[in-house]
C-alpha cells in the first residue's frame, strides 16, 4: 500500500422558510446552491451553541444531507442525528424511544449544540478555518466564528491559523507555531469515474476501464468511446460505434481533484504528468508562472464548480466521464466506471471495495496533533483504485467552552467503536448513516486513535505539548 507524504502547496416563520427552500433543493447541487439546511446566519435556539464549519463537499451528504427522501435527506445526517438540526425540525421524531434516546426521539444525542456547515470545497474551507474568516456567501452562508473545516486534502503542517486563540507569536518549534490545529480522518470516500451511458451500449455489469484506459482518458489521449482499448477491457463489446468522450472536472479547489491526481501519479509515475493538487485549469489558458498545486487538463475538457456541479453537468450531457466522491455518485443515481486496481482486478466502487483499500493502514504524520491517511494505489485486489479519507481540522485552543465539549462529543459519538448508540439503523448508527450515503467507516484503529487526539488536544489550552 502506497501513501502519498506530502502534499504538492502548501424565529420560527423563518425557520419553516429555510426547511422549505431545503426541501425544494435537489441533490445535484451546484456550489452556489448548497442546501441551506445547517448554513444560516439566524441564531440558534436558547441554550444552545452554535459549531460552524466550512470545506468539503464530498461530506456534504453525510454530515447535512441534500435529498428529500432517506437516506440522504437532511433528517439522519450526522449534525442532524448528533445535536439540534437548523431548524429544529429537521431533528427525528419516531415513535417509540429507544434506548439513549429520550421522549420517542432519535436525535439530537445532544440538545446544547448545533452543528452548521458550509459546503465551499476543501480549499475555501481550508482558508476560512486558518483565517477565521467565514466563506464568500454562496448561498450558504455561516456566521463567525469558523470551529471547524473539512478537508479532503490533509495539510502539510506548515500552515498557519491566524485571528484566533491559537494566533500566538511563540519560538519556532513550540506547540503553537506553526500547527495550532488539529487534524484528523473521520471517514473515507471512493472517487467514482461516473458517466452519462445515453448513445452507449452499457455491458450488465458496466463498463469496465483498464488501467491504462482511464489514464488515458484523463491524460485525452483517448478521445472516443470506440477505442480499441476500451472494446478489449469490456471483452470485446463495442460501447459506441461513435460517440466523443466529454470529460468534466472540478474547476473549484477541491479535495476530491487532489485524490485523484495524487493517485495518478502514484499508479503511473512520470506518465502523468499534468500535476498534482487541489487546483484545476484548462491547458488552453495556462498562466505563467504556473500557480504550484495544480493539474493542468486538456483544453478540450468542461468544467463544473463543486461535487454537485459536475454531477448535474454529467447527467446533462450525453458520452460525458466525470469524477466525483462516492458520495456524490449515489446521491445523483450516477453509473460509474469499474476500474481496474494494481492487482488487476476489476472493482466497482462500494462501501466494501473502498473499505478494502484502508485495510492495514496507518498515521503516515508524525506530529502528534494531526494524523494522515492517503491511500494512493492500494494493493489489495478486492480494493477500488482511487480513495481517499476525510478529514476535520480543529483548534488546540477555543475561547469558547461549549464549542470545545460539544467538538468532543461529536466526534466520541461518531467514531465510537463500537458507535453509540448500538441500533443497526440508518437513523442511529453513525456507522450505517455513513454506510448509507456512500461512505466507508474508517478502521476502528484509526478511529481510536482520532477519537485519543481530539479528547487530548481540544479545550480551552494549549495542553498538553505534543
């Protein structure tokens, strides 16, 4: 198993108005129409403290949710299981109780906190937590101050959080210069190569791409759907007598773009060679200098901002490839590629092929306050190529007691092993919320060892020195 080390750069009215325009939202969201369901700028209820967080969107289904119907409405989505949904009713209310849980309800686990999250990317998200600065308004918008982000990209370590607690001019080499955050993985996510199957002729178990077939697809050497190579890696089937191959990629900065040039160079070295990182541009108008954390895509792809984005525009456009988190896949019902892994083997994305891949592995950061898992070419034949884990980042040190508590038991809920509470169901397992929703538990060693650094680091001090 390979890991990639180091990263390329470093009022109630209003409330039933929100669940409303939550409602009407579809799933294949684009980045300036993110669900509004835990992004507001409205208080929170008396008595309880509000957590707000920006990043990711490969997490977006999971920790908010963006269908209308389970199991990726916003009702069972982990902020919505673990505290008080935005609004309220976005809480479950089932008959009978159960065990853990008072007055016939599911959730919240905890009534003191709201959980509110902006889904920007990994890289505005990222920003917003090391600046303290809220995201541009995009729709979905949060009020200060950032808690927390999520990232499908782990830091390098030398970033720096500046305008909070944790902006403390100290001796280099002291806990809080130059890492006053904490990092951690919570869950993992597969990178589907999803597409449009409308002028294709789609084999029953889908279609199968080599190794070298999606790299040449994502390199545009191969440019049509009646390649020989992809006629000899679906035994002989034609998928298209003629139909172009559109490919789309995120124009954002994105977590999910850095996981899947992370893998293509791992799997292929030198051969890929139109970079590595978060950022995306067209070879048609390439900057010079070029801005370091980028990959380069041929001039002939499309483009989409946000996770959302590129699923709407891959259903919407006939012969077009796309990636996009698993997640995502699920959410917008999208065919993906069965790809072939270093042993060889073809794999279709599931919860258990991206499970397969984690298999075995470990904290790849030395620092005590951050772990990194990226699983670039795993090596196991039952594993899917391309995965990556998710990460929170949080401060060593918050002003505000409740944020710190309510932090730590989210997290102690969502990664106990086992979960609490015990229930095998889609509403009261973080394990099967996850599951559900396209996602894969991380393994309950890397949990434990998630769960040890933030009960250790996450308070009102710097303590204890790493």
């Amino acid at each position: 198993m390979v890991f990639y080390r180091d990263r390329q750069l470093t009022s109630l009215a209003s409330s039933i108005s929100v669940l409303a325009i939550t409602i009407g939202l579809v799933a294949g969201q684009s980045v300036s129409e993110k669900s509004l369901a835990q992004t507001s700028t409205t208080p929170p209820p008396t008595g309880v403290t509000s957590i707000n967080g920006a990043g990711a969107s490969s997490v977006n289904t999971l920790f908010v949710g963006t269908g209308t119907t389970y199991p990726l409405a916003p009702k069972g989505s982990w902020f919505n299981a673990y505290g008080v949904g935005n609004p309220p009713t976005l809480n479950n209310n089932v008959p009978p109780a159960i065990a853990g849980f008072p007055n016939g309800t599911y959730g919240p686990v905890n009534t003191s906190v709201t959980f509110r999250y902006a889904s920007v990317g990994s890289g505005t998200g990222v920003t917003s937590f090391l600046t303290q600065t809220p995201p541009p308004a995009t729709g979905a918008t949060i009020n200060a101050p950032v808690s927390f982000a999520a990232t499908d990209a782990p830091l390098t370590g030398a970033e720096r959080v500046t305008g909070s607690p944790n902006d403390v001019p100290t001796p280099a080499g002291t806990p809080q210069n130059p890492v006053p955050y904490i990092q951690i993985p919570v869950i993992s996510v597969g990178i589907a190569l999803s597409y449009n199957p409308s002028g294709l002729n789609v084999p029953a178990a889908g279609i199968k791409l080599s190794r070298a077939t999606y790299l040449g697809i994502l390199n545009g050497t191969i440019t049509n759907w009646n390649d020989p190579k992809i006629k000899a890696d679906n035994g002989g089937a034609i998928i298209s007598v003629n139909k172009p191959i559109v490919v789309i990629y995120r124009s954002d900065s994105s977590g999910t773009t850095f996981a899947l040039s992370s893998h293509l160079k791992a799997a292929f070295g030198a051969t890929w060679n139109r970079g590595v990182g978060e950022k995306s541009i067209s070879s048609a108008t390439i900057p010079n200098p070029l801005p370091a954390n980028t990959v380069v895509w041929p001039a002939t792809f499309q483009s989409a901002s946000g996770g959302g984005g590129v699923a709407t525009k891959i259903k919407a456009t006939a012969g077009a490839i796309g990636y996009v988190d698993s997640a995502t896949r699920l959410a917008n019902s999208l065919q993906a590629a069965v790809l072939q892994n270093k042993s060889l083997a073809y794999t279709a994305i599931s919860t258990t092929t991206i499970s397969n891949a984690f298999v075995g592995a470990t904290d790849q950061d030395t620092n005590a306050r951050r772990i990194k898992l990226v699983v670039t070419d795993p090596t196991s034949a039952t594993a899917y190529p391309i995965v990556t884990a998710s990460y929170l980042l949080f401060y060593d040190k918050y002003a505000n007691a409740s944020i710190a508590t309510g932090i730590k038991g989210f997290i102690n809920w969502a990664l106990g092993v086992p979960p609490v509470p015990a229930p095998a169901d889609v509403t009261t397992n973080p394990n099967s919320i996850a599951i559900a929703r396209g996602y894969a538990p991380l393994p309950d060693t890397i949990k434990n060892q998630a769960r040890t650094l933030v009960n250790t680091y996450v308070d009102t001090t710097f303590n204890p020195a790493p």
